[in-house]
C-alpha cells in the first residue's frame, strides 16, 4: 500500500507495458472514447484505462453522417481538450482520413497529435497496406495502434456499416493483416464488427492486446462510442453497443457500470455479438 491508503500502482500513468501485462494476466481493458476534458476527467476516475480521442467526433459531436470530413485540425483540438482533463489514462488519437496515405505524411500528421495535442498513441485504419506506414512510424518513436474489420473511413468502399470478416476469405486476410501490423511495430490492435470466434482467435494469436467493438466477450478489453454509452448518440444505436445510463443515477454511474461490466465479463453480451 502508499501512504495515501491507495493500492500500490493505483496513480501510476496507464502505459502500453501496463496493457501488455493486464494481457498477459487476463484482466480486461475498458477503452471509452472521449472528446473533451470534463468527459475525460468523468472516464479517468471510473477506473478507464484507454481513452480514444476517435474520430467517431464527426458524427457525435460535428453531426457529419460519416467520420471522413474530420481533419487533423479537429483531431488536434479534441485530443488537447482530452488531455488537459486526464493525468493518468493512455490516450489513443485517431489520424483522420487521408492524413497517412504514404509514410512522410503519417509522420508529420503523428507529430502534430503527440505534440500540439497530447497523443501517447496514434490510431490507423487497415492491415498489410498499412504495414509501412506503421513501421516507419514506430521506428521514428511513434506508438500505433492499429484498426481492422469494420473501418468507419472505407465505408463507401465497403458498402455500408456490416460484420466483417464472416466467409473464409475474408476471415483468412484479418487474421494475417493483424499478425503483419504487429511485426511492422503496432503496440494494440482494435478490432471492429467482426464475428466472435474470429476476434477471439486474433486475440489468443497476438501479442498486442486486442481491443473488441462489436468483436465479442474474448477480446482483451472493449470500447464504447461514449455517446452511444449514455444513449445521446444520434439515430440507431449500434448492436454491439448499450445504455449504460437507463436505471442509473448519472453519467458517471453509468461509466463506472460499463468498467465494471467489463472487468467482470458481462458486457459484451451475446445480444451484443456477431456470429
């Protein structure tokens, strides 16, 4: 114990060592995205250890119908916004559309989140195309993590919001893009409206924790739209997600509710999973 009474540890900075060895010992990751400081501030206390600063903003908080118009200036704003209301959890940025589309341009977009806005970790879309532009970012000192399955950025190409990842093939490609963007240097890995028993065999299979959104119980943690958590999120709510504030007392209730569902296991549900 510290002399504050605290478990020892408990005010220790969330590091991407600190996910590892929650991995290594079964112990879930609760990830929430998060837009602003007062927000933040709400995540970090609830015992959050990711906070996503996602370009999920374009839609919840510009009214976008997609995440493709939001730029590195947003992303920029939101994420310092995020940082000056956290001290303790690992901040995740998204690099928004188009702003890593070769290896230079990643760099320089990486390096205006980590310094104008208080990224520890940056956050891309897509598998083997990527691998270069993950492994020059992380041997210039950049932490990424990557994003397969679902990816809100392609959507056009992909046709609409659906489950990836369902016929051999498919399963087949997602499963060798995450085990390339680990060896190009990806720390953790997000994984998006995938079936469960494909997201739970990605995660047995990676080192990096895995991250599930709509990817079932057996990932290595889970994240939530925070909007769509406290159920102010326009339009339909996703499958995979939940209100966690109807039956309780207030939004930090709630959040507190989504760690503790996922500590134990009890969130995602199977009303939550694809098959």
């Amino acid at each position: 114990m510290s002399e504050t009474g605290k478990p020892k540890g408990h005010d220790a900075p969330i590091t991407l060592t600190t996910l590892a060895r929650m991995k290594q010992a079964g112990e879930r990751i609760a990830c929430l995205t998060a837009y602003d400081a007062a927000f933040a501030g709400v995540l970090e206390a609830a015992g959050v250890e990711v906070l996503l600063v996602g370009d999920s903003l374009g839609m919840v908080v510009q009214g976008h119908d997609s995440t493709l118009p939001v730029g590195v200036d947003d992303m920029v704003y939101h994420a310092a916004a995020v940082a000056r209301g956290s001290r303790r959890a690992l901040r995740v940025v998204d690099l928004p559309f188009l702003s890593y589309a070769t290896p230079e341009r990643a760099l320089t977009s990486a390096g205006r989140l980590m310094r104008a806005g208080g990224a520890h970790m940056v956050k891309l879309e897509g598998g083997r195309e990527q691998a270069e532009v993950v492994h020059r970012l992380t041997e210039c000192g950049v932490p990424v993590c990557g994003h397969l399955g679902l990816l809100p950025q392609s959507i056009h190409r992909l046709g609409g919001y659906r489950v990836q990842g369902r016929e051999p093939e498919a399963a087949r490609r997602l499963r060798e893009d995450a085990r390339l963007l680990e060896e190009a240097g990806a720390g953790l890995l997000v994984l998006e409206c995938v079936p469960a028993a494909l997201a739970r065999e990605i995660s047995r299979a990676l080192t990096l924790p895995v991250i599930g959104i709509g990817a079932g119980p057996d990932c290595d943690g889970q994240v939530l739209v925070l909007y769509d958590l406290i159920g102010i999120s326009p339009g339909r709510r996703p499958r995979f997600s939940k209100d966690f504030l109807s039956g309780e007392s207030s939004v930090a209730a709630a959040v507190s509710a989504y760690v503790r569902a996922v500590k134990s296991g009890g969130f995602p549900g199977p009303e939550h999973t694809y098959t």
